[in-house]
C-alpha cells in the first residue's frame, strides 16, 4: 500500500498528498498528531515487512527444516480437517463424553 506519510526537510512528519485545513489551530494541531501516529506505525510497517521477509528466506534456505516444519503443519491442518468433519457430524461432543471423569483429593 502506498505510503500516506514521510519525513518532512525538517525531520518531522509530512503528507504525502495535498490536504488542505481550514479549521482553527487545535483542529489543526489533532490532525498534525494523527499523521505522526500514522506516520510511526507506516514506519513500522516498513520495517516489519523488511524483517519478516528477511527471516522467511533465511528460514527457506535450510530445506531439511523447512521439510520438517511443513510436515508438522500438514499434521496440525489433517488433525483440524478430522475434527471439523467430527463437529459436522456431531460425534465430536459425544467422544469427549466418554472420557471419565476424575475427583480432585
């Protein structure tokens, strides 16, 4: 998505598009503290996705691991799929209720 702030010559926030305030100073004042709040989680953004893709192409570079990881996640999607055809089927709640019940001492 295309940015909607950056750093201004002076080192503060700037629009980057034309916005034109005709509204009274404390107006003004909210909307120059809603750009800079837009401006430091677009900064964030920026950085994040730098990292995250950073760490996805280390992480793609150890094939034996990436194997693994995605035999652990095939697991967990088939152990989902059983599951939800067992709740459409009703039998998931009567199978937890054959599970005995133990007292605490």
């Amino acid at each position: 998505m295309e940015r909607l702030t950056t750093t201004s010559n002076k080192g503060g926030v700037a629009l980057t598009f034309d916005l034109d305030i005709t509204c009274n100073k404390s107006e003004a004042t909210k909307i120059l503290k809603l750009a800079e709040k837009l401006k430091e989680y677009e900064d964030f953004e920026e950085i994040f996705r730098s990292k995250m893709t950073d760490a996805a192409c280390e992480f793609l570079k150890d094939k034996e691991e990436f194997a693994r990881w995605l035999d652990r996640n095939k697991w967990i999607a088939k152990k989902c799929d059983e599951y939800a055809r067992a709740d459409k089927r009703g039998i998931l709640l009567s199978d937890l209720t054959q599970i005995p019940y133990c007292e605490s001492v």
